[in-house]
C-alpha cells in the first residue's frame, strides 16, 4: 500500500473551495517561519464533516472507504464510535465534538466533549481546555471518558493541522501548521503559520 498523503484531499478540496470563492488567497509564495497567511472560516457544517475525516485518520485509515465505525475494545469491554454521524458545534470560544457512540450497555447514544478555545474578543492561540468529564451515558463516560476526550481532541487537532497544511508550504518545503483557533456561532477560524525552526526539525513536507 502506498505511502498515505500527509494533507488530506477532502481538506485540500475545501481550501481549494474558498480560493475559487476568493475567501482565502493564492497558495502563500517565500513565506519565512513565523509568517502568518489568511485565516480560514470553517462552517459547523462543514467542520463536521472535515473532522470525520480526522477521525479516520486517527484511527489510522488513510484511505477512501465505507467503514463509518470504529471500535475499540478493552478487556471484555467493547465501544463502537459512528465517524459518519460525528458532529461539531461552535459557540463564543467552544468548541463541542458529539461522538456518537454504540454499546451493549446503552445501545445507541451520543458523547460530547467541549473545548474552551479562543473567540474574537479573547483570542488564545493554540490553546485548548477540555471538560474533565465528558458529557454522555454514565456507564460509557465511566469507562471510557479520558479515552473520549483524548480522541475529540486528537480529531480536532487533526482537523486544524490538515486545514492549515492545504493551505501551503513555506519557502523551505515545510507545510504551515496552525498557531491560532477561535470560535464563534459561525463555525472555526483557523489561521495558518509558516512554522519555526527547531534544532535538528525538518518539519512535515507533502
């Protein structure tokens, strides 16, 4: 199997999108570290379904399919998650990832995880703070909730980072990364950074 594409297509698809609709600028040209490019407004909508993506690809699927659900199991415990019908809501400064999960014990019912991120008003960068306790079936959040949370949070970040690699690459071949996140009831804004240069970092090329 070939080596999976670090961008995503359906994220290259959507920036690509906002191009045409002259929402975001051309691909950025000798963009040094730290250089900031347009910033990217995703509708809840489509952050939903971007961030099904990130979900398969965090549970390492990197190609087309039509698998919806995921499962894991610990011990003789058992939790499917159904990608297809993952949801985002976004207020003033949160973020909320509903999960909808399936199990022996409850059947069908749905987990949400919240994150306070930055807003207009109050902007926080990268900075994420999750509920300690996700919201959901006392039975699955009892058993599962820390591993909930850490997968909303991966599938966000995910989400973030393959929206800001579409965008671009620097002038030394790295693809940008995110450095800021807000929210609002209009969806994320996400804005794109050349990244920094680490001693002995090469960065992510695609």
């Amino acid at each position: 199997m070939s080596t999976p594409s670090v961008v995503a297509p359906e994220y290259a698809r959507f920036v690509a999108d906002l191009r045409r609709a002259d929402l975001v600028g051309p691909p950025p040209e000798k963009l040094a570290e730290g250089n900031l490019v347009d910033r990217l407004h995703v509708d809840p909508g489509s952050a939903s379904r971007l961030l099904q993506t990130a979900a398969l690809r965090a549970a390492g699927i990197y190609w087309k399919t039509s698998r919806d659900t995921i499962v894991w199991a610990e011990g003789g415990r058992e939790l499917a998650i159904v990608v297809s019908r993952i949801e985002v809501e976004t207020g003033h400064g949160l973020v909320t990832v509903h999960l909808p999960v399936r199990c022996d014990q409850v059947g069908e019912d749905v987990v949400s995880v919240s994150f306070a991120v930055g807003s207009e008003d109050r902007p926080a960068g990268l900075y994420a703070a999750a509920e300690r306790r996700p919201r959901g079936p006392a039975v699955v959040v009892d058993a599962w909730g820390e591993n909930l949370v850490a997968f909303a949070w991966q599938c966000l970040l995910g989400l973030l980072t393959g929206l800001t690699g579409a965008v671009g690459k620097d002038d030394r071949g790295n693809l940008l990364v995110p450095v800021e996140v807000a929210a609002n009831a209009d969806g994320l804004f996400v804005t794109p950074m050349a990244r920094h240069r680490f001693y002995g970092s090469t960065g992510l090329r695609g």
